[in-house]
C-alpha cells in the first residue's frame, strides 16, 4: 500500500548514492585503487622491476600481498560509505529523515554493493589487462573482482560494527601484514582462513603453499567473512545507539 | 641581562608546569576504551604467538649440543645464550602493532576540534607539544615493558631447568633496553605523523607503509642506506644476526633514538605553528 509521495526502497538508494557519490574519500581511494593496480600490473606484465626478497629476486606477479595491496585502497570506499556517518552525528540526521531502520540498512548495503561491483571493473580492469597483455585470463579477473567485492563487505560491516572509519582499515591491513606472519609458521591451518590469505587463495597467489586454499574453499571462507561481518553490522546498527 | 633573566624565568615557570601537563595528558591517554583495546590487543597476540612457539622453542632446549649450540632452525645452529636471549624480544613480531597504539592516542584530540579546547587550557604550545609526547612516550614505554614481562616468563618456562638465571643477567637487561627503544621509539613515529597530519588514518597507514617496506625488503637491496634509516630496519639490524643487514647494531641504536627525539620534534613545531584545529 504505497501512498503518494511515500518514500521508495530507490529513493533510499539513490539518495546512499548520492552520499557515496560526493565524499571525496571515495574518488580518492578510487584513484588510488586505479593508480596502484595500474602501475603493478605495467610492472608485473613487463617484469620490468624485481623485488629484492630474502631469497633473492622476486617477480612482482608473484608477489600476492603486494599485488593485492591496491583492494586495500579500494575497500575504503566500502568503509567510508558504511563508517563515514558516524563522524559527526550526520547519522542521527539520516535517521531522522528516514527512521525504519532495517530498510535503511538494506539502502545503505544495496548502495554500497552497487559501488563496489561497478567501481571494482575500471579499478582492476586496466592493471589485469596490462599484466597479462597476450591473453587476458577470465577466471582471474573474475577472481579478482570476486576479492575486491567481498573485501568490500567485509570492510563494510566491520566500519558499521565499529562506527567508524579507522579501525576497520586498520584491522583488516594490520591482520594480513603483522598478525599473518607472526603465525604463518605455527598455526597456518587457521591463517589460511584469514581474509586476506583466503583472498590470496583466491585470486591463486598464496603466501606460502601451507596456507594455500583451494579456490571454491577461498571463495566461500570470504563469503563467510562477509556475511558475518555484514550480519553483524545489520544487527547492531537496527538496536544500537547513533 | 634582562632578557636574560626573563627567560630563565619563563623557561622556570615552563618546568614547573611541565608535570601537571604530562599528568592532564596522561588522564586523556587512561580515558579512552580505544587504547585499551588496542593495547590489550597487542599483550594477547604476544601471549597467542609465545603459546604457540612455546613447543618449538622446549625443542631448541632438547637439542642442546656438547660444544653449547642449540638447533634455531633446520640445520641452522647458534649460541644457546644467544638463541635464547633473542627469545627474549620476541615481542618484535607484533611490535609493529604499537606505532598503532601511538596513532590512536594522538589521534583522540583531532577527532571533535577537541585540539582547542586543550590549547585553551594549556596556551603555550611547546609545553603542550612536550606533555603530549612524553605522557605518549610513558605510556608507550609501560605496554612495551609488560610484552618484555610476557616474553621474560615464557623464556624463564623453556630455561627453568637449565639455566634459571639467564633471563636477568646484566646482557638480558641490555636485549630489553634494545626492545624497549625500538617499541618506544616507533610508537612516537606513530603518534608523531598522526599529529602531523591530524588523522589516524594517515598515521596508522604512514607506519604500516614504514614497516612493509622493511618486511619485504624493497629497499634492502636496492638502497641499503635508506632502507637502515627506517625504525623497523633500525630493529632488524640492531637485535636479528642475519648476513643481509643493512647497518651496525650501532648506527641502528643512533636511528631509533633519532625517530624518538625527531619525530615528536618534528610534530611539536607543527602543534605550535598551526591552527588548533
């Protein structure tokens, strides 16, 4: 029964849009997720750069956490859209413009998921192209576009959970690049499960062969990470406080 | 000679009023659940990581040898002193969480112009620049000194049997104090690039950017020089005998307390120039 001039489910995404939309936080990461997978791909493609490694030189295809550091940038479009209200008290306006929380919260994912499927192709798709020139792989850019959506979610809920815009980043980043390795050589069973080993799994570059997944058990730990990150986000944001 | 004596004066009234400051900084840090979650955070992954290598390292005891070496890794033997006193700043794997610690606790005043309303009480910008940097340092320091407790007990498990004095002889208290002036110091570098660019964010990532580009050895090979002027390098080259380093255990000691004393230099001249926003 939707009276006239009542408010539409797409009045809800369009105006979470539009908020994306003009937070420069988001063209900026955008431009640093272009820019940094761009000039890694270049890099990769041409193997024009090698990487010093304890080991000797490294090929930086090879190299998962550097190639998938730019999804870093990316998802900080996903945490701003989800953490950026609460700076401020702008939340408390948008929820006295639009009280039902529940269908906000859907707005606000629904909108969210948009930018993060539609943002992620011009973000990845030039770096994947440039990396392997002579022929494009499809299963790895699927991957790969697969890894920056869920990442996304996962940064998106963990921002809602933690009503902000720091922590999240800060998590997700510190628990692949200091956490990981100080357990990669004693409990590698549950790192590989971790979001970004998992992701390295997935887009077939994995840290080392004992946190190695296979990619259909990758796919669905990060899809576990995100519905639980997203649940738990759902949850508190319809009880909690603004 | 008036002058003179004005600013002894004022540098006089300044001391005075430097510990009522620090303490006013110190209730700021206490008073923030962030803080303690993170340092929480930081003492249980330490504990998490010592559980696990807790069977590893009864093993390195196992294989003492006759001629006083022990096996640290597969067909790689050292010192047993030596091994197991580098045992003792195993908190160095998750010290690179602590410039975290630093960002977080600088980062609190920029959040709500809370900046100003702290200017309006303590008007002299060096003191306050001063107060903020050593309550930080303080507080910095104590987390630091309960992860070397942490790694003290978990050394003192493995050597109870064996040698029950090694963890407090004169050369353990010097691994310590090695410890404590590369988490000490690179806490600052934390706290000091979020003053300096009134976000967390930016200081959380600007001390992630320092030690990736010291875990994946980019500039190891290609810039030793520089790679030895970043604190996580300093650490690797002052406390990991390896064959790749990329300075003296000397020139690592003069980095760190470089990072300490500039970069919250650095971030105090900032404080004072700019807009209490």
């Amino acid at each position: 029964m939707t009276a006239r001039g009542a408010i539409r489910m797409t009045d809800l995404v369009h105006a979470e849009l539009i908020k994306i939309r003009t937070l420069p936080a988001t063209w900026l990461a955008l431009s640093a997720a272009f820019a940094a997978h761009t000039v890694l791909g270049l890099l990769a493609g041409t193997d024009a750069v090698r990487v010093g490694g304890p080991d000797g030189l490294h090929q930086i295809g090879r190299l998962g956490t550097l190639m998938l550091s730019p999804a870093y940038a990316f998802v900080a479009v996903a945490v701003f859209a989800g953490g950026g209200e609460y700076r401020g008290g702008q939340l408390r306006v948008t929820l006295a413009a639009m009280p039902r929380r529940t269908r906000l919260f859907a707005a606000k994912l629904a909108a969210a998921v948009a930018v993060a499927l539609l943002a992620a192709i011009p973000a990845v798709l030039p770096g994947h192209l440039l990396q392997h020139a002579p022929e494009p792989a499809g299963d790895r850019l699927a991957a790969l576009l697969a890894v920056h959506l869920l990442l996304s979610l996962i940064g998106y809920g963990l921002a809602v959970v933690a009503r902000g815009v720091v922590a999240p980043l800060a998590v997700l980043v510190l628990a692949a690049v200091v956490v990981a390795p100080a357990f990669r050589g004693t409990l590698p069973g549950l790192v590989s499960l971790l979001p970004h080993e998992s992701a390295l799994s997935l887009i077939g570059l994995p840290a080392a062969p004992a946190t190695a997944l296979t990619r259909p058990a990758a796919l669905l730990t990060l899809a576990v990470w995100a519905t639980a990150s997203v649940g738990a986000a759902w949850a508190l944001f319809v009880r909690r406080d603004s | 000679m008036t002058a003179t004596r004005t600013t002894r004066a004022r540098t006089m009234r300044t001391m005075r009023a430097l510990p009522a400051a620090v303490h006013a900084e110190l209730i700021k840090i206490v008073t923030v659940p962030g803080v303690w979650i993170c340092a929480a955070v930081i003492v249980a992954l330490d504990v998490l990581v010592l559980t696990q290598q807790y069977p590893r390292n009864v093993e390195m005891l196992a294989s003492l040898a006759a001629d006083g070496t022990v096996e640290v890794a597969p067909g790689e033997r050292r010192p047993s002193t030596d091994a197991f006193l580098f045992l003792l700043v195993s908190a160095l794997q998750i010290a690179p969480l602590l410039p975290v610690l630093g960002a977080l606790i600088a980062g609190q005043e920029f959040r709500t112009g809370q900046i100003g309303l702290s200017v309006l009480a303590v008007p002299r910008r060096g003191l306050l620049a001063a107060a903020k940097a050593l309550a930080a340092g303080l507080f910095l320091f104590l987390v630091a000194a309960l992860l070397s407790a942490v790694d003290t007990v978990f050394v003192q498990l493995v050597v109870a049997d064996w040698e029950p004095g090694l963890p407090f002889t004169g050369e353990a208290f010097l691994w310590r104090a090695r410890f404590l002036l590369f988490a000490v110091s690179f806490g600052l570098a934390g706290f000091a690039i979020t003053v300096i660019t009134r976000s967390t964010l930016a200081g959380v990532i600007g001390t992630v950017a320092l030690t990736m580009v010291t875990m994946t050895q980019l500039l190891a090979r290609v810039a030793p020089a520089v790679d030895a002027l970043l604190p996580y390098s300093a650490a690797r080259n002052l406390m990991v005998s390896a064959d790749d380093l990329t300075a003296s255990p000397g020139h690592a000691v003069l980095v760190l307390a470089g990072w300490a004393l500039l970069a919250p230099a650095v971030a105090g001249v900032v404080l004072a120039r700019r807009d209490a926003r």
